[in-house]
C-alpha cells in the first residue's frame, strides 16, 4: 500500500503500480467522477446554473498550483482547459487526485462520508487500485486488491467508528505490503482484540482466549445448529494463536522467519472475523442504521 503524499520509488515494482495507478484515471472513471462531483455540488445563480462548489475547487487548484488558469499537459506542453469538466477529463492523474481532495475540503461535513464510500465504489467499478481513507489516498496492489473482504472490514471499521481497530488494521495491511510478516500477525491480531472488546462492551484489559469466550457465548453468535459455537471459537482463535506462535514472544537462540502466506491467511482471517462482528453487532445494537449506511 502507497500513501497518495509519498510518491518515492524504492522499486521497479513500485513504478510499475504507479504507471497503473496513472492509467487506471481512464475517461470512463472521469466522466463517473464528474457526475458523483454534479450530484454533491452547491449551485447557484441565475436558475442555478452556476457551479459554485466548481468555482471554489478551481481556485484552490490554482492556489495549490500556482497557475493562472487549469491546464492539462497534452504529451509535449501545458495547455489550458476552457472549463472545470475538461480539466477532470485530461488532467494529469496527481492534479484530479488534487481536485478530489479540495473537493471534500468544501463538501459539507454530513456528506463527506456517503460522498467517500462513492467514490471508493467507483475505484473498484473501473477496476482502479486507488482507494480513498481517512483523507488520504492510497495505490493497492492488485494482488492485495483481489480480497474484498479487506476492503469491507476497513470500511466497516470507519463507518461503524471503531477508530482503534481500524489504526491498527490499517498499519496490519501496511506491514504486509512492507513485508514485514510478524508485524503484519501482531496487528491483525491486535486490530481483531480491540472489536472483541468494542462489541462486548469491556474496556479492561483480558485475554483474548476469554474474549472469544465471551463473544461466543453472548447474543452475537447464532446457535445454527450443535458444535456452532465451538467450531466458530476455534475459528477465531486462529489468529491469536498464529501471533503467540509466530510473533508473539521472543526468538530464542535462533532468528525466526514468518512464510508471507501465514501472514496474509492471519490478515484475511482478521478480516473476516471483523466483518462478521460488526455486521452482528450493527444487527443487535445499531438498529438505527439503515442498509445503505453499511457499505456492503
């Protein structure tokens, strides 16, 4: 995972996500981003033909950039744009990211989240790797991209404002594309404790063996069927039990080594059991929440 504001190149694998991260803005998903901007603009004027959000974004871009008008680079010069809409469909990829980003600068505070989760669905619409969180913007691989679920346990997290859990997942998902694998299973693991604790209500510190007890002896966990409980307890103690054996206490005489796919089975099974909890919990305790207000 990349951070919008960090475009250094350690590797040819990091430029190669780039160059697709560039050539991921292609003119569908320009067009899209014009109409998800229209739908969210304040308007006004004569018959409310002024775009008054498009005006405030384009002065800023220009502040920001220190033009004298919108341009767009046509392969050889900087060229300027007649208006806002030509500036999104031929900007350069880093100046529409730029746009977007004033964009929800000027956006009403109670529109911001439902404007992020549609941009974040037209990214994946148009097959881009690029996803929007916690205002910032971020290229993930697409390897790392083909699981949804991680995708949905992040959003869940912010959506749900789990906000502990989901520092922690974020810097789980960080060190995985770092390749650092211990850190990777000592966060996931962290991430999956502190939703334990959330939807059970418990600030104290306990064990996560009890935890899981707990969660799974409480209204959370439908009783399907026997054996339910017992075989959904021993699922979630899979990540625990991963960190105690791999990552959790010291190396000893010998330097160990976590394999990349243990850490990525912790990771996706973090995820899951994320998801699976706050959906239950939003089930139980959020009736408020209507089904559009949970992204997935």
């Amino acid at each position: 995972m990349v951070q919008r504001r960090s475009w250094t190149l350690n590797s040819d694998r990091e430029c190669l996500i780039l160059v697709d991260t560039f050539r991921s803005l292609r003119l569908d998903l320009r067009r899209s981003l014009l109409r998800l901007f229209n739908r969210y603009s304040v308007r006004g004027g004569w018959n409310n033909e002024d775009n008054l959000t498009f005006e405030a974004v384009s002065a800023a871009l220009l502040d920001r950039r220190g033009w004298e008008m919108l341009q767009w680079w046509d392969g050889k010069e900087m060229k300027p744009t007649h208006d806002f809409d030509e500036f999104i469909e031929k900007g350069a990829p880093h100046h529409v990211l730029d746009a977007i980003e004033l964009f929800l600068d000027v956006l009403d505070d109670r529109k911001r989240p439902s404007f992020g989760h549609e941009l974040n669905t037209l990214f994946e619409i148009h097959h881009s790797p690029l996803r929007h969180f916690k205002g910032e913007f971020y290229v993930i691989d697409s390897a790392f991209l083909e699981s949804q679920v991680q995708g949905q346990a992040q959003q869940l997290l912010e959506t749900s404002n789990f906000h502990g859990a989901l520092d922690e997942f974020l810097q789980a998902r960080s060190a995985f594309m770092e390749k650092d694998f211990k850190q990777t299973i000592l966060l996931a693991n962290h991430a999956l404790e502190s939703v334990l604790k959330a939807v059970l209500g418990l600030e104290k510190k306990v064990k996560t063996g009890e935890l899981i007890k707990k969660v799974c002896h409480g209204e959370l966990i439908p009783t399907y069927y026997e054996g339910f409980l017992d075989a959904f307890q021993n699922i979630l103690s899979i990540v625990p039990t991963t960190r105690d054996n791999e990552a959790g206490h010291g190396q000893g005489k010998e330097v160990t080594s976590v394999p990349p796919a243990l850490a990525e089975l912790t990771l996706h099974l973090s995820a899951s059991m994320i998801v699976f909890l706050i959906k239950r919990y939003a089930e139980k305790h959020l009736p408020q929440l209507d089904e559009e207000e949970i992204p997935f």
